[in-house]
C-alpha cells in the first residue's frame, strides 16, 4: 500500500521547468561581447530526466546556472514550478563539478546547513536528514569532515545535502566530470536509483555522450557557441536502467542517433 | 566505513606524540651544545652555562632588575605582553574591517590598495622615533606601533582570503535556501577564517620585533628594556634571561593562535 500512497506524493513534487528564448551575451572590456545562448526554448516535463548535452562552451553550463539563479537571462523567460526565475532557491537544487560542501562542518551539519540556515530545522528534519544519510550511504561517516571523505562520498554528502530541501527539480552540472571512471560509474548507478525511486525533474549538464543516454528520458543537444537548441531526442530505453543496458544494442543506436547531431 | 575512519585517525595521533618527542630532543640537544660550548669557553660574560642562565632566570623572576627603580622578569613580561595584546588585537580587528571592506566595497579597495602597498614593506622600526614625538615613551606610543605594524598584515591576509574562497561555494549556500546576510556570514567570513589566523601568525612574529625594539629605545620597562640594561652591564645570564622569556612568550602566542586555526580549520587537525 505504502509504494501506491507514495509514489504520486512524491511525484507531485516533482516541478516542470520552462524556457522560452533565452539570449545571454557576456560583456568583455573593451572587444565585442561573447554571445553564450542565442534563444533557447526549452520544455522539461515534472519528473523528467533531461540532458543538456553540447560541445564545451556551448553555454550548457550558463543556461543551467540561469536556471538556478546565480546568472539573469538578457532576455527570454525561465519558469520553474509556475514562478518566473529571479535568484537562486532552496526549491531548485543544485549540484556542481565540484561537491562544494562547506570544509568546516560536518557531513551532518553539511546536510542540515539548508533547514538551519531557512529557520524550519525541526525534530523531523533532523530525522530525515539522519534517513537520507542511511540511503546515501554515508551513516558511519556523519561526523567526518569533508576532507576525510573520498571523492564519491562527498558527491554523495552533497546530494543528501541538497535532497533534505525537497527541491522540485535538481540541477547537475557536469557533477562527475572530475571523478575517476570507476567513482563515475558508481555515481551514474546511484543518481538511477535515487531517481527511480525520487522521480525528482532533473536537468543534468554532460559533454559525455554515452552518460546522456544512460542517464536521460531526453537528450537536449546544444549547437556550437553560440548555443541554441539544435535537437531534442527521446531515448526510449526502458527503465529502471541499469549498467548492464550499456551493452544492449538500443544503447548503442542511441548513442549514435545523438553523435549524428552532434556532427550536424 | 567506521574502520576506514579510525584506521586513519589513530596512526596520525600516535604520528604527533612522535613528532613532539622529536622537537624536544631537538631542543635538548641544542641546549646540551651550549652547555658544552660554554664551558669550553670558560667565561660567563662571552657565554654563561645553561645552569647559569635557568639560575639567574630564577633568581630574577621576583627579584627586580636594575635594583634601583627596575622591575622583576615577570613584571617585564607582563608589560611587554599587555602592550603585544593590546596592538595586536586592535591592529588585527582594524586590518580584519579594511580587509573585508576592501572585499566587499570596490571603492575602499581601490582607495586602499595604493596606500598598503607603499605602507607594507616598511619596518615599523623606522615610525619609533616619530612615535615617540607623537606620543611619548609611554604605552600609547608601543600601543601605536604595534597596531600599524599588524593592521597591514592582517589587512593582506583577510583581503586575499576573501577572494579565494570560490563564488560556487556561496552559490551553494544560496541555492540552499540561506539569504544573501546569511551566506555573506557563515560562509564566506567562515571560510576565509583560517587565512586570517595564518595572517595573525604571520603580524605576531613582526609584532614581536617591533616592541622589543620599542622598549630598547624608548621605555622603563619591558623585555627589550631590561635586555638593554643588562646589556649596559654586562650581565650575559640575564640577557640570555631576557632572550629565553621572548621565546617562551612567542611560543605560547603563536601556539594559542595555532590552536585557534585548529578549531577553525578541520583540515589543520
């Protein structure tokens, strides 16, 4: 009973997210400015997981950071949840290249940072926090400190830290770009899972195509810089995936269906 | 998990009693060569024993120097301590407020930057003279010098450890509900904590020079001054006397100060 009960109360969370024509150009001293996005339309359905896939510099990485509200738009509108973007937010979460926890505080207090800091830390959340420890994995290491953690661990933390928000929709920027093939494949398996069972909208940025296939319902490529939207592709790969499909011959046709656009 | 945990905690505890065994010997072994050197020597003027120096460090920590108007070792430290404090703290307080300003306002920065740059390489040394016309020989005048021979220093310090610390971290704390006041405090004031404390090591050692000199010119009173008189009157066990208070001072400063970098810093552990 309690998978039925649960799963639409989790979905409900989950927030769709908006783009319609979104220009950037970043202003340089004194030499014409760079065009990073030239008008990029772009729809995530609630509870879908979309890739922003493009060469480097292409902007993926501006329009994910305009999303969640550390850069504003030249023009165009980016709504998530019903609400037009003006700044960053608790309900839009955001994970980096980097884990970027706070080297000062432990996991525990790394993952309470956001209840602590928002004034709504209660008995529950604490409860919470101490659960989705359990589920990343990181129970034993809650009294370490950041450095003392290894490179997946710390991914790891950052998600639990970012998840005690309930955010609608997550938002990945190349988040295991720097890690080790290995950590990197651990970590792919572990987003599937925490989304498989989280269905939390996700917009994850990669230049790795094969991860965007493994991971994604939807492959949004962006076209050379300056960036717009060149094509959206389904991936129709069943889920739950797993790593195994890697090898399946549909991975391998959908690789290639996102290279020919890629090479347009 | 927990293993892996403790596997690297414990070896790096038993790693520091080691380390700390070692500078003893270190010490005692510098301290042995003295003994020895002095008395191949033979004089106590060119160089006392260590016994004859812990003697006479003994002998004068209540016992004041010169007899007539001076004051006990302890009484010198004291002096020379309250005026160290005294400085550094507003010095620091003064270089930690320019140094976040300059941060924080592009103007201050601008203002500021021209004239630190011109002040910093200046020994404070040189100010005493005009100090003392300004002030006289009494604690304003040390106070003064001390407190503009940190502000820089410290000023320096906090600037550049404010700029390091990576916009993607106060990101993170946005796009995790905390306000903009909120982040500005607990994390980017947080995270350049430990550069300041470096800073403050850094101006404590400079401090250090900076009244030592002071009180060997112009005081009655303090370490340098009593250094000094003993100088006049050949009295070597007694410098040495005044030399060994420095470094005990120095030591203990700079280890409450590397201690606060401890609690501040996990990965400093």
């Amino acid at each position: 009973m309690s998978a039925v009960v649960e799963s639409p109360a989790v979905a409900e969370q989950a927030t769709g997210v908006r783009i319609r024509d979104v220009h950037k150009t970043f202003h340089r001293k004194r030499r014409p400015g760079r065009a990073a996005l030239e008008g990029v339309s772009l729809d995530v359905e609630p509870g879908e997981f979309l890739c922003l896939l493009g060469p480097s510099g292409c902007g993926k990485s501006t329009l994910l950071s305009i999303i969640a509200g550390f850069t504003s738009a030249d023009s165009g509108e980016v709504i998530v949840g019903g609400r037009a973007v003006t700044g960053p937010g608790h309900e839009r979460g955001v994970l980096f290249q980097t884990p970027n926890l706070f080297p000062w505080l432990t996991t525990w207090q790394n993952v309470l940072y956001g209840p602590k800091a928002r004034g709504v830390l209660t008995a529950e959340v604490r409860e919470e926090a101490a659960e989705l420890l359990e589920t990343v994995g990181l129970a034993d290491a809650r009294d370490a400190y950041p450095h003392e953690l290894s490179g997946g661990m710390r991914h790891r933390a950052a998600f639990a830290r970012v998840l005690i928000n309930h955010p609608g929709v997550l938002l990945m920027d190349e988040p295991f770009g720097a890690l080790d093939a290995i950590t990197r494949a651990g970590m792919q398996r572990f987003l599937l899972e925490l989304w498989q069972k989280r269905r939390t909208t996700i917009v994850f940025v990669t230049h790795d195509v094969e991860e965007a296939a493994l991971l994604g319902d939807r492959v949004c490529v962006l076209s050379a810089p300056p960036g717009g939207t060149k094509a959206v592709l389904d991936i129709g790969l069943p889920r739950p995936r797993s790593y195994d499909d890697t090898e399946t011959l549909e991975f391998v046709q959908a690789k290639r269906r996102i290279r020919e656009v890629l090479e347009r | 998990m927990t293993a892996v945990i403790e596997a690297v905690v414990v070896p790096r505890r038993r790693r520091s009693y080691r380390r700390v065994g070692t500078g003893a010997g270190s010490l005692v072994l510098v301290l042995v060569l003295w003994e020895a050197a002095a008395r191949v020597i033979g004089d106590p003027v060119t160089l006392p024993t260590v016994t004859e120096t812990v003697r006479t460090f003994g002998e004068y920590l209540a016992k004041p120097y010169p007899e007539v108007q001076g004051k006990t070792l302890l009484q010198d430290a004291l002096i020379s301590t309250g005026r160290i404090l005294a400085g550094f703290l507003l010095g620091s307080a003064a270089g930690l407020l320019l140094g976040a300003s300059m941060a924080g306002v592009r103007v201050v920065r601008e203002l500021a930057d021209p004239v630190i740059a011109v002040v910093r390489p200046l020994p404070p040394i040189a100010f005493i003279p005009l100090l003392v016309v300004w002030f006289g020989i009494g604690e304003t005048s040390k106070i003064a010098l001390i407190l503009f021979g940190v502000l820089p220093v410290v000023t320096v310090a906090t600037l550049g450890a404010l700029d390091a610390v990576p916009a993607e971290l106060g990101h993170a704390s946005r796009s995790l509900g905390a306000s903009p006041l909120h982040t500005m405090l607990h994390v980017r004031l947080r995270a350049a904590v430990p550069g300041v404390i470096t800073g403050m090591r850094i101006a404590m050692g400079g401090a250090w020079t900076a009244i030592i000199a002071a009180e060997m010119i112009a005081a009655t009173g303090g370490v340098g001054f009593l250094i000094l008189q003993a100088g006049n009157y050949l009295q070597t066990p007694l410098i040495f006397s005044g030399i060994a208070e420095i470094a005990v001072l120095g030591f203990v400063f700079d280890g409450l100060l590397r201690l606060l970098l401890r609690l501040a810093d996990p990965t400093a552990r």
